[in-house]
C-alpha cells in the first residue's frame, strides 16, 4: 500500500520521523489506507514555509479577481472529481454515499460563494471630522492561518477554511483529524491543480496533541481556526494566547428542538428523525433534545419509536442503508457508556439503547438507533454531547418553560422549534440563545448564511460574509492633505 504523504512548501513529503497512521473504514475495521504521521518538527516546518509564502510571496497580493478564479478552479475540480471525493468521504467515515454525495455539491458551492467574494470588497470612504483629510478602510488577509479540522464531516469543514481564507489572500497550515485525512488530501493535490502557488497551502497529517497544539502555539501563526470538541477548544483558546492569535473557534452543541402541540404532526415526527439520526448523530447541530408539549408527549414518543424502528443500519455503499457506523471504537465505547449513564439517571429507554445483533455488522462500529424518556435538565444525559444515535426526551406545558428548558445548557449552537403559529415561533426564536435557530426545519446551512454557536460553542462565525471577515484585518488610513506643523511643543 503507497503511504499518502503530507504536502510542505508545494511538495509531497513523508514526515521527518517517517512514522505512518493506518486509516480504517468504520463499517469493517478493514485498513484502506496508510499515511505519514507528523510531528512537532513537520508542523514547524509546514509553518515556516506558509509564513515565507505570505511574507515573501505575491499571493497576498495577487489581485482579488485572479484569487477569485483559482478558488472556482477548486470549485471545478471538487465537481470534476465528485463521486471519487464521495466514495472516499464514505469509506473513511462510514456515512452513506447519498449523504457524502450531498456534502461535496456544499462544499463546490463553499468554494464557489467565496470566490465571487473575493473581489467585491472595495473598502470604505469615512467622512473624516478632521479638515483638509481623507479617511478609508480596507481590509488585508490575517497572515499565517493554522487551521484544524475534526473528523464527522471532513471535507466540508475544511472547506469552510480553506475557501474563505484563500479568496482572502493569505497562507495556510491545515491539520485534519488524523482518522479522517483521505478527502483533505486529495482537496489539496487539486488546489494545486487549481494553481495556488507553492507554499501558500500546507497540510500536516497526524494527531492532535503534537502538530494541533504546535500550530496553536506557534508564534508564526497569526490565527488559529479550530472546529472541533469544547474541551480540546479550550486548549487552543489557552495555546493561542502565547501570540494573540486571532481566534475562530466552532465547538459542540446539544441543541434543542421544541414541538409544539399545533405543529405538524407527522413532519415534526420525521424532523425529529432527521435531527438526530442524519450520520448517526455526529453532526454537531444534531438535534439531541427533543422538548415536546406535554398533551402531544405520548402519541409523538409512540410515533418516534415506530419509526426508529424501520431504520436500516449498514454500509454506506449499500444504497438501503439509512444510517452508517460511528466512526471508533473508541467513540462507541463512549456513546455506550453515555447511554448506560443515562439509564443510571432514570432516563428509560423507549427504542435502542445498544449494539445491534445483525450478524454482518459485527465487524463495524454500530450503535442503535435509541430514545430515551424520562429525561430532565439536571442528567448527564440531557447536557452532554454524546455525538450518536441518541436523543433525549423532555416535557413542557407552557411557552416559558419551553424556552428555559432550550436555553438550560453550556452550548448554544442550534436549535429547532415546530409549531403553527408564527407568532409563537418568533417569541422563542428572540429568546433562544443559540447561533442557528430552524422554524419547522432542522439542520440547514448554506454558504451565504453565517454559522457559528452562542455561549460554549465557540468564537466568530464561518460562511456568509463574515466567514470571509475570519479571515481579514481591517486597517484604516487617514491622510493629512495639508501637512504642517502643529505647534503643540
Ligand atoms: N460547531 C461546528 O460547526 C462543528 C462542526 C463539526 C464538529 N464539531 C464538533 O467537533 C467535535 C467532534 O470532533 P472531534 O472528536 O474530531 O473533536 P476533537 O476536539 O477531538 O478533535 C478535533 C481536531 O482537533 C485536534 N486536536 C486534538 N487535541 C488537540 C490539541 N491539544 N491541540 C490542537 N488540536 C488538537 C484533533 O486531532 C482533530 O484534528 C464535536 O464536539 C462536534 O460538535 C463542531
Ligand atoms: C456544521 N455541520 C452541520 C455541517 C456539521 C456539524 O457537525
């Protein structure tokens, strides 16, 4: 099996140590890759390249247009190669061919979105108050970017990074998760296709707590963009004080979605279904906490369940399949152990709550699809981000307490809210602390619109324009047009 290297300064190189990593597909254990494995000195390498390509180089000031052109050439090339990044996305994550297939036309139109950007910011006149001047601001790319990505939607997060901060003109060290690196890979051999020149793009491969932590602390590196875990979040916030690195961080959330008793029944149902269960619960807006009107709670748990029933697990290539394998061993035994909690805390479960005993799935990391009732603010189980197939259900009877059940968390990520009346739904929306708030939807993003969490679940926001402002200082200028001597002196 070739070793898939890391790319420093425009070439393909293995790491210094020459150590490799085994990538392994999540539905079977079997290892469909191997690659170089970093360390320290990489990262520190990887840096100094990115850090001469900004200083040194022009791509900082190539003109936006052209910029523009390079990032839709990726936009072309993600297209292009569209079922291969699928099906690469797919066996390394264990998510289904239809899902990854979905994710690479986002992630095209990421890359396309900040293209058309990159030109259309002309700066801006201020009437100065001081005569006989002239005051304007422009915006400048940020320098050094380091960039960290996680391993439940590979790709797309990178894109997110990567679109925005070369529209911007500035240099990179990007570090994916080390179990999921195979789609920033091959992202990487096309944005040099694409012609982003040498040294503006580099890419370290291999865990979190050596080359994440360099690029965090390395003086180099002028911001520092992580999506990823609280706890591992709080590292970075902590690392990236060393320089005052500009900061942009998208963490976890445990995001609730209320139904209302006047919402659509059966929509609400399967919405509900869709929160929680779209790549087995690791998606960090899965809707985890369902908060349902106290007369609708039993005939909408008794729904629930019928249809959780139905759902198919297996391979993602498998074009049945309805929900795929987690990614880990080791994250199952931490979605098991969530769950087992759970029970000890009095949640009961309805539907679930263990591994199933198909015998073809023995080999892959499944865990059931699983409900559980009973659940209140004060359990575990109800706080934290378990990550998996498991959604929490809590009761209301009233629109306050609704609210105070959905605000009850560290996070604020996202949340949901299903009813028919508008003026219901726009009362919780204004009182929701949380990034993202869907009415009678869950999980939607696109480009154009910012996304990005309230309270614990991070810093700054990506996509939209200010996913392209992540990535850009603001200078102002002020020009004296009749120089002479004050005097003050
Ligand atoms: N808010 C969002 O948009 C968003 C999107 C996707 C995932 N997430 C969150 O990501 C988490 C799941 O991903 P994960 O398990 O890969 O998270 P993680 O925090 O374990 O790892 C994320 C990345 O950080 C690296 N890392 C680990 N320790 C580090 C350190 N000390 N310094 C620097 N880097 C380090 C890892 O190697 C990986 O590349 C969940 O909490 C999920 O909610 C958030
Ligand atoms: C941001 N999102 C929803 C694409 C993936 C979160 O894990």
């Amino acid at each position: 099996m070739n070793i898939k290297k890391q790319l420093i300064d425009g070439s393909w190189v293995t790491s210094k140590s020459n150590a490799t990593r085994d990538i392994i597909n999540p539905f079977n254990q079997e290892v469909i890759a191997k690659v170089t494995e970093s360390d320290e000195a990489d990262a520190k390498t990887a840096i100094v390249a990115a850090r001469k390509a900004f200083d040194q180089g022009d791509w900082a000031t190539t003109p936006a247009t052209v910029r523009g052109k390079i990032v839709h050439k990726i936009a072309d090339l993600i297209e292009r190669d569209k079922e291969e990044l699928a099906e690469l996305e797919s066996l390394n994550t264990g998510k289904t061919v239809e899902e990854s297939l979905g994710d690479m036309d986002d992630i095209a139109g990421v890359f396309r979105y900040f293209a058309e950007m990159a030109d259309k910011d002309g700066g801006e006149i201020i009437e100065s108050p001081i005569p006989n001047s002239t005051s304007r601001v422009i915006h400048e790319p940020v320098g050094v970017c380091g960039q960290i990505t996680p391993w439940n939607y590979p790709l797309l997060q990178a894109s997110w990074k990567l679109a925005p901060a070369l529209a911007a003109g500035n240099t990179l060290v990007m570090k994916p998760s080390e179990i999921t690196p195979l789609t920033s890979i091959k992202v990487f051999e096309l944005m040099q296709e694409a012609g982003v020149p040498q040294g503006v793009i580099n890419l370290v491969l291999g865990p979190g707590n050596s080359i994440g932590a360099e690029l965090s602390n390395n003086d180099d590196v002028d911001l520092i963009s992580f999506t990823g875990g609280i706890e591992t979040g709080k590292k970075i916030m902590q690392a990236a004080s060393s320089n005052v690195k500009n900061l942009a961080l998208e963490l976890g959330g445990k995001n609730p979605n209320i139904v209302f008793a006047d919402a659509e029944f059966e929509t609400a149902v399967d919405q509900a279904m869709n929160a929680v269960f779209f790549h087995a619960g690791q998606i960090c807006s899965a809707g985890t906490r369902l908060i349902i009107e106290e007369s609708i709670h039993d005939d909408f748990v008794e729904a629930l369940v019928d249809r959780v029933n139905t759902i198919k697990l297996g391979s993602g290539f498998d074009e049945s399949t309805q929900m795929g394998p987690l990614i880990s061993k080791e994250h199952l035994n931490k979605v098991i152990n969530y769950v087992e909690n759970g029970k000890k805390e009095g949640a009961t479960v309805a539907v679930g709550g263990g591994r199933p005993d198909q015998p073809g799935l023995q080999n892959g990391f499944f865990y059931l699809p699983t409900v559980l009732t009973n659940c209140s603010t004060d359990m575990r189980v109800v706080q934290d981000e378990g990550f998996g197939p498991v959604i929490t259900v809590e009761k209301f009877t009233t629109e306050e307490e609704a609210i105070q059940l959905a605000n009850d968390s560290i996070y604020g990520l996202s949340g949901g809210v299903f009813t028919n009346d508008i003026g219901k739904a726009e009362r919780c929306v204004a009182k929701m602390r949380m990034g993202t708030v869907w009415i009678n939807d869950v999980n939607l993003y696109f480009p154009h619109a910012p996304w990005g969490g309230y309270k614990q679940s991070g810093i700054g926001r990506e996509l939209g324009k200010t996913g392209l402002e992540e990535y850009q200082e603001t200078k102002h200028i002020f020009q004296n047009l009749k120089p002479e001597p004050v005097n003050w002196f």
